[in-house]
C-alpha cells in the first residue's frame, strides 16, 4: 500500500478516521489539528459518531464516507483495538486498498497491535521516551502529506504532544473511576415501592425506541407510578411535583442521544453522523444538572441505552448506580436486552436480570456501582482525643 501511488489534485484528500466513541475527545484533536494545518486541502471524516445507534441509515453513511476516502487512520487504545466497528471500517478500507496508519495512544504502543493492525506502520503519537527523531504527529503528518503529494506543514508538534498527553490523564482517570462494578446477591438492596421514570426525545421514539420505553413501562405493575418525559419542561415537572422527596425511589431509563464529551442528554433532534443539533434553540440538559435533579427523588438506579458517554456516567454515579452500554450495538439488540432486562427486574436481584439480559441479547451493557461520597481522615496522635 503505498501512499505515492494514490497523490490527490487539488480537490484533496478525504481521511477516514476510526475511533472509539468513548475517545471522541482524541479524534476532536486530530480533525482540529489536520483540518487547519492542511488549510482546507484535508476532510476529515469521524467515523463513530453515532453513538449505540447503528442502524441502516448510519451503516450507508460509513458506506459512503470509506467509498471517498483516500486514507484510513485508526486511532488505538488498548479499548478501542477491542471494538469490532472499528476492525469492520479497517476491514473495509484495507479491501479498497487505501493506505491505513494506526495512531497509538493512552499506553498502547506499535509493537502491542493485534494481527491484522501489526502488520501494518503504527506510530507513538505521544512518546516521552524518544530518543530524538521526529515525532509521532511529525510521522503522522507526513503520512498525509505523501498521500497528498504535499510537503509537511509548519505545526508546532511539541505543544500537540502536550494536548495530547493531557487528554491522556484525562481519559486514564476516568477509566478509573469507571471501573466496572459487581452485583451479587449477598447483601441486596431493596428498592421500595419505586416509581419508574423514561427520559427520551421525539427522534428517539421515531427511531424505535419508543417501543423500547413502552416495554420499560409494561414491565412494572400498574401500582407502580410511570412518567415519561420528552422534554426538558416535563422532566422538571415530575421532579418538582414530588411533595415527599425523602420517601421517594426511582428507576430512571434514558433513551435519548448523549454528547460522548460532555455527557448532555439531548431533547433536541440530532445529527447522528456529526452529534450537532439539527435546530435552534437547542433543548437539552447537561449531566450535572441531570444529576441534581435526580438526587431531589432519591433516584437508585439509571439505565442508559441511548449513548455511550463516560460523562453522563460519571456524574450519575454521585447519585445512583448505573448501567450503560460500553459500545455501538444495533436497535434490535438493544431493545432485545431492554425486554429482556426489565422482564426479570421487577422480580428478581439485579444481578440476575443483568446476566440473563446478557446471555440472551449479547449486548455489552455494563454495571457500575455509586461512588461513595469522599470522607477525610485525621490521625490522633498518642495521647491525644481521638475526636475532633
């Protein structure tokens, strides 16, 4: 595959960029940085950013979008190399016969590629430990440019290593704190009497998966209280209509698009290829605040179906355990464990309805557990109170 053959006039040259949805902040970087340094010549194309939903209507945009491009670039984490989407786009591209260049990031070196991306030329993008030579954005942007049959930019390589190792830190402690919980059935808490609440948006029940909130819903009794909110006035009526907010439990579902960078839950139609707002104004709630107001009602447990957001996740584990899919999955599958989850909950520990959902749909929802709130801690010394 050499990059030679393939030189582009001046109309330039598409790339095609995979990545896992969780790193969306890592390929914001790349598309920024290549898109101005090569003053417009370069289109960068995210290839992931349509969340859990991986429909027909998507797969014929990555359809399109790998049939134009003239260059694949992978970025690679030890969690992304895991994703099959990503290994059926690299599939592909390499069947056309583009040039292919796996980017190496957050501790995952070349020479740790699984076959067949190792038989291809990784690159360290950061690399502390280089011993001179150029870098790995350097190699990175050279690789472009024998595609483009261009020089190499002026860029200031140093500072996009700085950027990059930042968002390494940042992506590794979030990791961290998404470290997956266990249930088991030994010390159970009962959720009393809970009231069931459905956050969605108007796309979303046209996507299908209004189906999948009126299974949420026919899975409780008709004792249990059921809300369902489509914007962002009605969520906010449930919550402060509550008289009694100590006495409450709820069970949250959320079907509606989330931002993988900033975790805001959209009620607002949304451009699933580019994650931007298909009008204005824009109505939608940050996770923060999606937090707050779910402590106010005592809120248990969050199920997420609509999106694949360490953000949004985080922030609910102050309040509540949460359960999220760790990847893309299809509409069918998710709706098929949705069924299948809720069948089983009302009657049964969460840990059996998380296994038995697993086993029958395969769709990688995961269990994380609440954070306890931070505690401090002072020593006593000999001879002094132990009490502050």
């Amino acid at each position: 595959m050499n990059g030679g053959s393939e030189r582009k006039d001046k109309v330039g040259l598409q790339i095609f960029l995979s990545y896992a949805h969780v790193e969306s902040r890592f390929a914001d970087l790349i598309e920024e940085i290549v898109t101005r340094d090569f003053i417009g010549l370069v289109r960068v194309f995210v290839a992931s950013d349509g969340g859990v939903i991986a429909g027909q209507k998507w797969l014929d945009v990555v359809k399109d979008a790998l049939a134009q491009s003239h260059l694949h670039v992978v970025l690679c984490s030890p969690e992304s190399i895991t994703r099959q989407w990503i290994s059926f786009e690299t599939g592909a591209a390499y069947l056309r016969g583009i040039r292919i260049i796996p980017l190496c990031h957050s501790g995952l070196a070349p020479k740790q590629l699984p076959v067949p991306l190792s038989e291809l030329q990784g690159i360290q993008l950061c690399d502390r430990n280089r011993a001179g030579g150029p870098s790995g954005f350097e190699r990175f942007y050279q690789g472009i440019a024998d595609v483009l049959g261009s020089g190499v930019p002026r860029a200031d390589f140093e500072e996009y290593e700085e950027r990059l190792f930042g968002l390494e830190q940042t992506y590794a402690t979030e990791r961290g704190w998404l470290a997956e919980g266990r249930v088991e059935e030994t010390g159970v808490e009962v959720i009393p009497h809970p009231k069931i609440l459905c956050i969605s948006s108007q796309q979303f029940t046209k996507q299908g998966f209004g189906d999948q909130i009126d299974t949420v819903l026919k899975a409780f009794p008709t004792s249990v209280e059921h809300y369902r909110a489509l914007d962002l006035p009605t969520l906010k009526q449930v919550i402060f209509n509550e008289k009694d907010q100590d006495g409450l439990a709820y069970v949250v579902h959320v079907a509606a698009y989330v931002c993988p960078r900033s975790g805001d839950v959209y009620f607002s139609d949304v451009d699933f290829g580019s994650g931007e707002p298909m009008s204005l104004p824009v109505e939608k709630i940050t996770a923060d605040a999606l937090a707050q107001l779910l402590s106010k009602v005592n809120t248990r447990l969050v199920v997420i179906t609509g999106a694949d957001s360490p953000a949004l996740t985080i922030a609910l584990l102050s309040v509540c355990h949460v359960v999220a899919a760790r990847e893309m999955v299809s509409p069918a599958m998710i709706a098929t464990w949705v069924a299948e989850f809720y069948e089983m909950l009302p009657r049964h520990p969460l840990s059996e309805a998380l296994e038995f959902a697993l086993k029958a749909s395969r769709a990688p929802m995961r269990f994380y557990a609440k954070q306890e709130k931070a505690v401090d801690v002072r020593v006593a010394l000999k001879g002094e109170a132990a009490s502050t």
